[in-house]
C-alpha cells in the first residue's frame, strides 16, 4: 500500500485517515 500523502495522491477514503474531501 502506497499511502504517504494523502493530500497529494488521489485514494479513497477506505484505507486513509486524512481525506482532503
């Protein structure tokens, strides 16, 4: 799982705590 920036990368909100929305 590639998640070190959320705010950056466009994923889910399944496996991510920060959502930009």
């Amino acid at each position: 799982m590639k998640v070190r920036n959320p705010e950056q990368i466009s994923i889910p909100a399944s496996n991510t705590t920060k959502d930009p929305g």
